[in-house]
C-alpha cells in the first residue's frame, strides 16, 4: 500500500481523503450523508472535512461513530456555482475548497474531493497542486456505462478546459491509458479518438495531427489505438478509452446524462399505463433495479482530474448522497493504487522520450 | 396544398418524392421496402427511383402495385461512404445520388431522399440545388425525442458543416424556428444555444458572439430565447430548438443514440434474468414497444438540409426499411406544407433586417 495515512484523530493507520463539504446543489448535509454511507462500509478511510466549522460539527455528531473517524477544519466561506474561477483563486483563500485542496498540498491526506464549481476546482487545483512537468492542459477523466468486460469506459477530457490542440489530445490519451491500465487492470488499453466520422480524411485539422501523435506513441506507451471513433463508442465496446477537447466531452456527457434520463423517465411512464403492466414492474422490480444501477450516473460518479502534483475527484455539482459515497470510494481506490505516483512516472518517460527523436523514441522499447 | 405533383407514371396527381435507391449501409432492397410500407399507408405517394435500372427493376417489381407508383430513373454508378464529397462533385454525374438531386432541381419532384454519404450528399446539394441568397453555411436539422408536447426537439446542426461562426449559428436559430414554426405548428419556438455551461461568461468566444446576435434578433423572428442550454437539454423540455456546430451537433447525436442502444440491451438482458421477469416482460409488452416505438432513432429518422433552394431529407445510413418509410414520410409533410417556399421568405426578410441598422431591423415589428 502507497497511500499515505496519518495519525490525527481521523486518522489512526486509516488512509485520509479530504473532503469539501460545500459548494454542492444539496448542500453539506448531502456529503456528510454520503461520507458516512462510507464510513460505515469501509472501516480504513478517515475523512478531514472542510467548511464551517458549527454546521459540520452539528451534522458529523448526528451520525452515529462518525466523529472519531472525522476531523473538522473550519473554512467559513464558499465557492458557489456562479463564482469566477478567475476570481476565486485570488480571493478565495477562506473557502472550504481552498482548504480541502491544502490538506493534499501539505500531505494530511492523498486525494481530495469536491462537489463544487467545476471551473474553480480545476483553476484552483492547478494553481495549489501545480501541474506534472510537460503537462500544458491537465483533464478530467470521467466514466461511461458500457458493456466491456470493466464495465465502464473513461473519457477525457470531460470539461477542464474547452480547447486542446493535437499535443494536449495526445498527452490525454497516454493519461487515460494509464488509468485504464491502474484503474482497470487493463494491461493494453484501447485508446479512441473522438471525431465525427471514423474515415481518416473527415473531421478538424487538428484531429488529424493529433491522430499522428497519437499513433506514433502508441507502442512504446503500451497501448492499443483504435484510430477515430464515434460519439455511439463513448458507452460502446469499440475501446477503453475515448480521447476528445473538454467542450465536445463536456457537452457528449450531459447528452448521455439527458438521453438516460428521459429513457427513465419514459420507462416509469411505461409501467404506470396499464394495470397488466404495473404488474409487470412488480415483477421485475429486482431486474430493472439492477440494471438502474448500472447505468446510474451516481454510481459512476466522479471525475478525475489527470495531469496534476496530487489527486483530485470531482463529484456532480448536483449529486446525492450514494453520488456522494461513490466519488469517496473512487477516491480511496485511486490512494491504494498509487496512481498520482505510476501516472507521473509515465508522464515524465513520455517527456523524456519527446525530447528524442521520433525513431529513438519508437525504439526505446516497452516501458510502464 | 402547396406541393407539386406531376402526371407521369408515378404521378397521376400524387405528390412525387425524389429516391436515391442506393449508398445506404443496408443496400436497395431496403429502401425499395421502405418506400413500399410508405406507399402502402399514403396513397397520394409517388416515387421517381434513382438507381442501376435492372436490379431495382426486379426489386420492385416483387413488391403488389408498387410498380404503378415508382417511376425507375436509371444511373449506373453508387456514391460510397468512403468517397470524399470533393471527388463525387466532381465525378459524379452517372451516380444515383446525382440524378435523385436532379429531378428536385428540374421540379419532377418536390423533395429529394437518400441513405448515402452525408457529406457527398450536402456538398452536392449545394452545387446543385444552391443555397439560398444570404446563406453562407447551410445546417442538417435533425430530431431527438423529448418530452415537449410535440414529442421531438429540433437540433441544427446535426454534421453539415464541422464549423459554425456567429453569424452561422444565428442563421440555425432563424432556420430552425422556421422548421418548429411549420413542422411542429408552434407559434413561438424556445431557441437555446448549445453551451458547457448555462452561465453567460462560460464557453468559446463565438459562442458569446452568437449569443448577442441571437438575442438581437429574437423579437422580429418571433422566436423566445432562452440562452445557453446543455447537452441534456437537447433531449429536454427547456427549448423547442437546439443550435450548435455541426461537429458538436454530430457527437451530441450519436452520443444519444448509443446510450439509447446501451439501455435498451441492458434492458433485454435484466428481463431475461430471472423466470419472473421474463414473465414480467410478457405482461409489459405492449407497453414497452410502446416505449420502443417512441425513442426508436429509426421512427425520427431524417435529418432535414436547411439553407438550399428545395429540400433535402437525409435518412440514417445504417436505415433499415421502417427507418427509410419514417424519412419519406417526413419527406411528404414537408412537400404538402410548403416549408421551402417558407423558410426561404424567412431567410430572405432577415437578410433584408440585416442591411437595416441594428435598431430599425428591431422596429420592423413582427414578420412570418
């Protein structure tokens, strides 16, 4: 085990994950909900919990236990949603993001998480955490429902930033590989690029440079690339991992949360029309309850944001408490694994061999 | 009734649709089984069919009194999915594509379909059929299912044009609330701007650009603004229309018609799970083919060019014969509406307002 743990009050052998109690649509009641739904499965994570220190005490002493495995750190301001993240990195040394992201800076805790303005996470993170040397635009890797055998497939980037030119998508598909390969215990991944046509000759200039790139470094990274595919492989089976700008990726996510919803919507409906049909529902109850979870976006809840000195997992601005548990779960997995450490090194060969040139680079054999 | 009709063999006071039998992945049977379910529940149908004559010959011929209906239109030659739309331009006069374009252009027919190579298809429409003055990109209006009371939203561009700028993006507001207006009979279409964020200071610079231009010119086109709208908006109920890039556009649609397919097989798999809910599935079946019927992308099939003098409809490629019979009936609404004539007085009347000062095109009062 890699992850870091310490020996605070929350701590005790425990790995810390530090966790922004506010700025998320429901409210901290939300995350302390969802902090404790994981506390009670998983008795080897501790929480340092940011915000105002009356409210979270009132809330962390209503759950039963909750207080010793919690510590509190006062932060008495909050980033809203319709803060600037411009304005916020100035100003914003007093607020619980600021100071959840300061608990992984000093080393309290391994990974931290947020339901917060995504924009102001990411500008924030950047500037406390610091990029990875050769690093121009960190990413969010989200998850997709799909049927590989994973179960669910990454994208990058869902919406750090709304450009990236060839070399950022290129950076981003040696990022996505190795979360897949640490994530998933995919030994090669099979990286996608998102376009609107799969023919090599369609799509923006940059898409073409950047299928180039990202070819040429496919063998020495240990990956598989499957060349452009379309917005139908984001939940396919065609690839892994699916490379893409963070305004299509942004914009393809919220397409997939709407379409998933209105199916729902319109299942529910289904059920309701006829007596022989709510009956129907009755009987499948545990079979449609499955596969709800399974497409859930709460479930895969979290986003990660790669290229960074530490681990940051975004949560839904608007998720609940199970959305809450799993981006905490997520969180934890990623300390165990040791990623921040694997995904740095990868990183680091990959600068070093962009300094070579391209036929010695291809020739330095496998490394991970 | 604003369609034209023709007293040829297929005519005899019918209103003709122009089809290209060939370049759907499904080849022609499919869509000779398509125009022959269309034929069968509209009898004021008549088809000129574009085509190697031989083969559709036989084709047709197998299907009861469709011969009577079809007038066959020989071309020797297929566009490909794979051929680039600069070389078809060039070299295409002997395809099917061509001719089905040609009997729109020569006024046989009102409205032209085909399954083939979206971009063979546009770049041909528009050196055949021209755009109308004051276009300078023309848009691929395509339909997502909502739960609006007309069922369906409007989203333009669906993949014409893998760019829009301002300018363009506010001549999609204006052609799509043409559309909605004569398609869907609303008085007054909710237009959004397809955006990573609903915040106005979010997302690239063309798109604030297109936003100030839109909102300018809501008032005169009779159309409500809404501002900025997300990817789950597009299957939403927070607008009737939907405007974006043909990329993005592009992405956002297949992107939905994956999840829709994810869903649904994992929806077939949780009902064969257990014996009970295979009997569960029993019982909801009429219900559940309800709901089929009403996310099925084949049942919205057709996607709509805007901008040209005369109208194009461009099924799915994969269309199978229920998808083909969906796009000609969309063909025919249109034909029997006189949406050409239309959107074209539209287009037209905001050019004018374009010359204007901003502040007397906004004093012109309302025009349709």
């Amino acid at each position: 085990m890699t992850a870091l743990t310490n020996h605070s009050k929350a701590g005790a052998g425990r790995t810390i994950i530090s966790v922004d109690a506010m700025g998320g649509d429901q409210g901290p009641a939300t995350v302390v909900a969802g902090i404790y739904a994981s506390a009670r499965k998983n008795p080897d994570i501790g929480f340092i919990l940011h915000g105002p220190r009356d409210e979270l005490e009132r809330l962390v002493t209503k759950r039963k236990g909750l207080a010793a495995r919690c510590e509190i750190r006062h932060a008495p301001e909050t980033v809203t949603m319709q803060d600037k993240p411009s304005h916020v990195v100035r100003h914003g040394r007093d607020t619980s993001m600021w100071s959840a992201l300061e608990s992984v800076r000093n080393g309290e805790a391994t990974v931290c998480v947020s339901c917060g303005n995504t924009g102001a996470l990411m500008l924030m993170s950047v500037m406390r955490l610091r990029k990875l040397p050769g690093i121009f635009r960190p990413a969010i890797a989200v998850m997709w429902p799909s049927q590989n055998p994973q179960k669910h497939n990454i994208m990058l980037d869902g919406g750090a930033d709304i450009r990236a030119d060839a070399k950022d998508l290129m950076q981003y598909a040696l990022m996505g590989a190795s979360y897949a390969r640490n994530g998933f215990g995919l030994a090669r991944p099979r990286i996608g690029l998102l376009n609107v046509g799969t023919e090599e000759h369609k799509g923006r200039a940059e898409l073409k440079e950047a299928y180039d790139l990202i070819a040429a470094n496919a063998r020495v990274a240990n990956f598989e690339f499957v060349g452009f595919v379309e917005g139908r492989d984001l939940p396919g089976t065609r690839c892994d991992v699916i490379v893409t700008d963070g305004f299509t990726g942004n914009v393809a996510l919220k397409t997939g949360e709407g379409i998933a919803k209105l199916i729902s919507d319109l299942l529910r409906e289904a059920f309701q029309y006829t007596p022989l049909s709510r009956l129907a529902s009755l009987l499948a109850y545990t079979s449609l309850r499955r596969l709800k979870k399974r497409v859930d976006p709460r479930r895969a809840n979290g986003g990660v944001f790669l290229g960074l000195n530490g681990t940051v997992v975004k949560s839904h601005g608007a998720a609940d408490a199970t959305g809450v548990s799993s981006a905490i779960k997520l969180a934890f997995e990623l300390a165990q694994s040791g990623f921040s450490a694997k995904l740095a090194a990868r990183v680091a060969s990959a600068a070093l061999l962009d300094q070579d040139t391209p036929t010695e680079a291809q020739s330095n054999g496998e490394t991970e």
